[in-house]
C-alpha cells in the first residue's frame, strides 16, 4: 500500500446485509461496532453501520459520506461480492475504489472476534489474511 | 440453531426469492459469483442454474437480477412485497397480543 493511502484518514462502514444474512450468523454486530469504538475508535474518523449499502438508500447513505480525503473500510459481504455491490456507491459519491479509497472487509462465513481482527489488520494498513477457499456448493437434488 | 427471522417473521414464512427462466439461462455462474448465500446452485448436466436454498435469499435482495448477462432471473415485485411484508407483521402482532390477552393456565 502506498504512503498516500496509509496517510488518509479512515472510516468503518459496516453493511450488516440485513442483519440475517446467512453468511453472517456467527456475528454479533452490535458487540463488534462497540469493540471497534471501545479499542479501535482513536485511528478512526468515524464509522457506521447500514443494513444495505448495495440499496439505493445504502447508496444514498454513501453518497453523502464518502469523500476523497479519506480511506474506507467496508466490513460486509466476501471482498469479490463487495467489488460488485458496492460499485454503485462509490460511482455515485464520485469516490474511486481503488486502494486509497477502499479496504474491503470481507465478514462472510467469519466470526465477530475475526472480523474485529481483520478490521484492525486494515487500520494498521496490513493486508488481509487470505479466505479460506469456499466450500463446493451443494448440488441440487436428482445430482450425485 | 434458532431459526432465521426478519423482523420477527419466521423466514420460511416469508415466500421471496428468485425464480430463473430456464430458457434464458446459460449456465454462466454470474448469480452464482454475486450471491453469498448458497442460494443458487449449478445443474451441470444441463448447464442451467437451479435455486437450491430459496430461503437462504435475503429478504428484498435481488441484486444478483441486475448481474444476470440475460436477464433470466425474476423477483416479486418488490412494492407488492412490502405489503405483504406489513401483513405478515400485522398477523404476527394480532397473534402476539391475542396470546398475550388470552387467560394463562394455572
């Protein structure tokens, strides 16, 4: 990551995907927004936490708070989903996603001392450990 | 495990998920790639994408619609949905406080 980016400003911006996600029901995001506050809120600007940053009232939201002068990191959905998702967003704040905008957090499948572990790793400016690769999905019915 | 709610109505109870037109479908996985959730699944021997886990969609998701090259895979509308949303809620709260007023066994 280049000093530019390490330099900006950071900010949390949590997408809870509903908040019954299937692929986030190991995280209690209430005990990880206030562990973030409690342990991590000096190295942040602020942070928020929306149920669908991917809707057009998510978009809305981050048309209103991103901005350029400051790093995101988006604990939400696995990082590959997150490039799809939030593509609007960002379009729409005129903010690019790049590195020194953007660190996806991916909180799928995860647990909340996991994400709360990944969210630090990206404040330090550590890149994030490697997911571990998906499970096949299941077949339907009728194949073996 | 507890089951799964939104806004307190039991999951299952809640009819919304994707339904793809299999003549549209080309296999091509793009659903797949955006949903987290395991609700699609490939049938290899037709090259079709079949919805395997209908309740694993999150409620009032459908953006795997807009990423689908083909435009296979359809939603309620979403409008409509939200009334249904309000009668499902409105029956769960009649439910709650008809038992909350019925006489308790002694």
């Amino acid at each position: 990551m280049n000093e530019s980016a390490n330099s900006k400003r950071k900010a949390v911006l949590f997408c809870t995907c509903s908040g019954i996600c299937p692929s986030m029901t190991q995280i209690d995001f209430w005990a990880l927004a206030e562990r973030v506050r409690l342990e991590l809120g000096d190295q942040i600007e602020f942070m928020a936490l929306h149920p669908r940053l991917c809707e057009e009232d998510g978009e809305r939201m981050m048309r209103q708070i991103l901005s350029d002068k400051i790093q995101f990191i988006t604990p939400a959905c696995a990082e590959k989903k997150q490039e799809k998702l939030l593509r609007d967003g960002f379009a729409k704040a005129g903010v690019p996603m790049d590195k020194e905008h953007w660190i996806p957090v991916g909180m799928a499948k995860e647990t909340t001392d996991t994400v709360f572990n990944r969210i630090k790793l990206a404040l330090a400016g550590q890149p994030q450990p490697a997911s571990p690769p998906a499970p096949p999905p299941p077949k339907p019915e009728g194949q073996s | 495990m507890k089951a799964r709610a939104y806004l307190g109505i039991p999951r299952d109870l809640i009819p919304w998920s994707p339904r793809i037109d299999s003549d549209r479908c080309i296999g091509c996985g793009e659903c797949l790639n955006t949903c987290p959730n395991n609700v699609f699944v490939l049938n290899e021997a037709e090259n079709k994408m079949t919805v395997a886990n209908p309740t694993n969609c999150v409620v009032l998701c459908d953006k795997c619609a807009g990423f689908c090259p083909e435009e296979a895979i359809e939603f309620p509308n979403k409008d409509e949905f939200k009334k249904v949303l309000q009668r499902l809620l409105q029956e769960l709260r009649e439910k709650a406080g008809s038992e909350a007023s019925s006489p308790q066994p002694k």
